[in-house]
C-alpha cells in the first residue's frame, strides 16, 4: 500500500524532519537512512514499523538542520605537529630547500582538529526521546494514509468479487442446460456412426455418455467458487492484515475458473470462463496492494 507522511520537531537552534514512504511490496522491507549521531535509534523503529505495517517497501528518512552557523572551534595537534616538524628538521639534513611556512604547516592533514559540542549524557536522551516522538507522529500519518487507501481498495475488491459471483450465477444456468445439450450432439454423432459401423449396445451407449457428462461437469468447481467468493468477502469486510490469505484465495479462484474453461463443452459456458478469469486477475491485482 501506497502512503506518505511528515513529521518537523525542533530544539533550540536544531531542526529534524521525519520523512516515511511506502509503496506496494508483497513483503516488508524497510529501510532506514539516520544522521550520525542518530544510530541508536534503528532497532526501535524496526520494532516499531513491523508493528504497524505488515507488507509493503517502507523507507525511513530523517533529516537534521541547525539555524544559523554554529561557532567553530579548533585547537593545535601539539603531537601530529611535533611529528611533521622532526620530520622537515630531519629531510634538511639531507635537502637544501626553503623553510616551511606556517599556514602550509597547519594546512596538513591532522594538525588542526575541529573541537565537536560534547554532548551530556541527559541531553542525548532528551534528544533521542524528541525524535522517536516525532516518528510516531509521522508513522501515526502513515498509517492513517493506508488506512484511507485500504478503504477504497475494500470497495474495488467487493466490487469485483460481486461481478465474479454474476458470472458463477451465468456459468450455473449454462452447466445445468449443457447436459440436454451434450446428448443431443451425442445422439447425433452416434446416429453417424452406426450408420457405418455394426450396431452398439443401449448400455454401451449409456456408458459413454455417462463418461462424456463426468468429464464436463463444473457443478463441483462452481461450488468452490462460491465457497471463495464468501470466503474474500468476509476478509474483505473484516479488515486487518488480509493481503496473504487473500493472495492465497486468489490462486484458487483461478484454478477453479481454469478447470471450468478446459472441461467446458459449450462455446458459451467457455466465454464465461474467460471473463471469470479476466475478472480474478483484476481482483488479484488488487489484492497485491492490499496489506
């Protein structure tokens, strides 16, 4: 299921906005994206996510900004300096060359550190405790946005599901009458046959025909998808994390659709069919964005 949602906090001079998407998935996979600092945070939005979301490709993102320009400060590595210094004092032993210049020196890598704002102990806390807030906000909207989705998806899929049972009605009529219409082509066929062949015994021919009206019989599959078609609509009408057993009852409404068009001996009971499984392959298309 499709979804986005937004969440801005802030302290102080710091600025933070949780950013969540989903879009369809047949499983749940979320992925996180977390500024430093920010690490400690990944395991309970893995707990939290699966707790609300049950399928779907779901990404985490959080940004951080701060108003204005922080003051910098910085200090001299004494040690990396002492270091680069025996090291020019030693190569002029051996080399006649200028002096280095002072801005080259704290030009080099390691020389002059970046002093970061320590952090207490409280402070982290406080901050981390701010974020999962926010993303609790953020996954609430995402989670009402599926929801609203959800509920129009529900809608389609009842649709559909009530053109399948139109169709399994049509498909019933066309079954009951096909058996008159099998014997009468039977009778037919057999009248030219016999006209060229010795004659066959009257239980011969009722065998036959027997085996003929077994093999195109749909009645069972017809029963199954009505069995389904109750079965969808209830776990449409309950709600909830229906997707998987959806997804299942999906497959089963094909086969029954396909076993009813291979055993089909009439030409209109066979459109049926096909029109059946058009209409499940819309349903199952649906079902693939439905949690």
């Amino acid at each position: 299921m499709t979804g986005f949602a937004r969440a801005e906090m802030g302290e102080g001079d710091r600025r933070w906005s949780w950013e969540i998407r989903s879009v369809n998935g047949r499983n749940l996979d979320l992925r996180l994206r977390l500024p430093p600092g920010c690490e400690a945070l990944e395991p309970q939005l893995r707990q939290a996510v699966p707790e609300r979301c049950r399928r779907g490709n779901i990404s985490v993102q959080l940004d951080a900004a701060r108003q204005g320009q922080p003051q910098s400060r910085y200090r001299v590595n004494r040690a990396a300096l002492d270091q680069v210094i025996a090291a020019i004092k030693d190569v002029g032993l051996q080399i006649d060359a200028e002096r280095p210049r002072l801005d080259g020196l704290l030009a080099l890598p390691g020389v002059v550190e970046r002093i970061e704002e320590e952090e207490t102990e409280e402070a982290r806390e406080a901050r981390l405790a701010l974020l999962l807030k926010g993303f609790g906000e953020a996954l609430d909207g995402l989670v009402r946005m599926r929801a609203e989705e959800g509920a129009r998806l529900a809608r389609i899929a009842l649709d559909q599901l009530s053109e399948v049972e139109r169709l399994v009605g049509r498909a019933r009529s066309l079954a009951a009458a096909q058996p008159e219409a099998q014997k009468a082509r039977f009778r037919q066929q057999i009248g030219e046959l016999l006209a060229q062949i010795p004659a066959l015994s009257e239980d011969r021919l009722a065998q036959e025909f027997a085996l003929l009206i077994a093999k195109s019989d749909v009645r069972e599959e017809l029963d199954r998808l009505a069995a389904h078609i109750d079965a969808s609509r209830a776990l449409v009408e309950a709600g909830g994390a229906i997707g998987r057993k959806l997804d299942f009852l999906c497959q089963e409404l094909n086969r029954e659709a396909n076993t009813i068009c291979s055993k089909s001996a009439d030409l209109e009971l066979t459109a049926v069919g096909l029109d059946l499984k058009a209409v499940v392959e819309q349903f199952r298309e649906q079902v693939q964005n439905i949690e």
